[in-house]
C-alpha cells in the first residue's frame, strides 16, 4: 500500500484513540535513506520521537538520496514500517508518516516523481477534515519544480548569460491547490513544502538561483518564484492570515522565526534538515521538532529535540 493511504488509514485510527484535544506531532526532514550509513541516523531519531507519542509524523523531503534507485524507497519503508532486521524500533509501525517531496525524490537530477508517487503518495495533498479538531489542517504542496531563467534575467540579476540558472518554483497548479483547500479558513493551518523562500531569516541560504547543477555548482537553498503569490493567498488581500504556521526542509540546520509586523504578522517559519543528511552551516547536531498542539487553549508550541551524541559518518 503507498504510504499516503496507509497513514490516513493509521491516523483515523489514532484520533479515534486520542485521549485530549492536545496532542504532538513530529517534523523532521531530509533522511537521506541510501547515502553511506544514513539509515542509522534517522532510525535512531525516529525511535527518539516515540517518546512523544506523536499522533504523525511529518517529513519534510528528501526521503532517499536518490529517488531513481527504487531500492532506496523500499528501504525506507522497510524502516518505517519496523520490518529492518538491522534497525527495529517498535511501535514506529503505528505511527501515520506524511511527506512532501524533496529534490532528492525525483528520478534523476531535475527529473519526475513516478517513484515518489509509486511509493509515497501525492505530491501535493490535504488533511482537511481528518485533524482532531475542525479548526485545524495541513497541507502539503510541492515546490521543487525547476524553471530555468531567461537571458533577460541573467542580465538583470548580474549572472552570466551564457550560463544555465535555474531556480526551484511553487507552481500554478500548486497554488490553485492551496487557494483551494483553505476556503472555510481553518483558525490553525500548517503548510508544509520542501524548499524555504528567500524571506526573513532564510535568506542567510542563498539566492534562489544556482547554476545548472551539471556545471558542478551547489544546489539552491531558496525559492521565489511563486512565493508572492502564495502570500497573496494566505493573506487573502490582508483581510486576515488564513494560515499560522509554514515548515519547510532542504538546508540541513535549523532555525526558526516569527513575523512580527506586516501583512504577515503572527506567521512563523520553522526549518528542520536535520534528520540525517550531511549537515550544513549553520551546523547543528540532528534533531528533529516536536510541535504541540493544544486546542483547548489555542496554543501551538515547537520544541526543537537535538541529538547531541549522533556522530555525522562524514
């Protein structure tokens, strides 16, 4: 069974069995399942989460290392399930895993998601109505799509115009989705997607432009095509914040940070990469975030849990 229906089968179960309108769920992101010993790293962070008897999981992208190797997405599956001889961690079967997808899922270097779909699920998918509370949703969107730049905007970037740039994009189809799916404004919506905009504090990432990544260059650790828009929908011409909380991946750290003023006010931004792949600036041991969410009070916390004594193998 692809994962998607498996834990929207697993997660009407747990709900059934949810004590309180207070519960946890996990974020984690880029696992990496298939590069060196990775598998080790998240084993051990998801057997940590457990202790939080979260009601889900979410992962924020990058899975595997490489989504064209089939036997990557069956590996992690294997683990998630608790059917790995060599890493069990009991109990993690029960729990409901939703994914956004990374830059590592698809088929090649900027290439399809059929084994993502194959094996995960949709690319893009909503919990309306299946949340313990009908004032709380997620939603997850893919925003890993490439559109290369035109010579145009080399120019007017200051990049080279005989180059290949390129930059990943929240596309239309996407944000008719989101539009979509937050008609009734849910008093608490979570977004999810892999790549962080170039905003607030992510922009320490990088632009949201690299080269062609057959130049050599590093990938982009931001995006903005779509980005605009997207504001433009959560704001709904500033009449108020049709969603609270946005979580992204990619940069394998952490932050975190909340908007303060502006048509965003009240927004936070939380990024978690760390949850097996080769860390990067700013370094932070592994980790993973436990947000708790408390429908009686209408309060929502995040606590970010490191692994202080996980060795990264490179």
């Amino acid at each position: 069974m692809i994962l998607f229906h498996r834990s929207i089968k697993l997660l009407k179960q747990r709900i059934k069995r949810l004590p309180s309108q207070r519960f946890n769920f996990i974020f984690l992101g880029d696992s990496w399942v298939g590069n060196d010993n990775r598998i080790a790293i998240f084993a051990a962070i998801l057997r940590d989460t457990l202790k939080f008897n979260p009601l889900f999981i979410l992962h924020g992208g990058d899975t595997v290392f490489a989504g064209g190797n089939e036997s990557e997405y069956q590996q992690f599956l294997n683990l998630i399930s608790n059917q790995d001889p060599h890493y069990p961690i009991p109990g993690i079967e029960k729990i409901p895993m939703f994914v956004v997808p990374g830059n590592h899922e698809t088929n090649g270097i900027g290439g399809n998601l059929s084994n993502f779909h194959k094996y995960i699920g949709p690319e893009y998918w909503s919990l309306n109505g299946l949340l313990p509370s009908r004032y709380l949703t997620l939603i997850g969107l893919n925003n890993i799509n490439r559109r290369y730049l035109t010579k145009k905007e080399k120019r007017k970037r200051n990049l080279n115009p005989d180059l290949l740039y390129w930059e990943y994009i929240l596309d239309s189809e996407n944000l008719t989705f989101l539009r979509n799916n937050l008609k009734g404004n849910p008093a608490t919506t979570f977004i999810a997607m892999h790549v962080p905009p170039y905003y607030g504090s992510f922009k320490k990432f990088g632009p949201p432009q690299e080269q062609d990544i057959i130049t050599g260059t590093k990938d982009t650790g931001t995006f903005i095509s779509g980005w605009r828009k997207m504001k433009q929908i959560i704001t709904m011409c500033g009449k108020c914040l049709k969603a609270k909380n946005l979580l992204f991946s990619h940069v394998h750290s952490f932050d975190f940070f909340k908007k303060e003023s502006g048509c965003l006010e009240g927004l936070t931004f939380t990024l978690t990469g760390g949850a097996g792949a080769r860390r990067e600036e700013p370094v932070v041991p592994f980790h993973y975030v436990v947000i708790t969410v408390d429908n009686i009070n209408k309060k929502i916390d995040y606590k970010p849990i490191f692994l202080e004594d996980i060795e990264d193998p490179t």
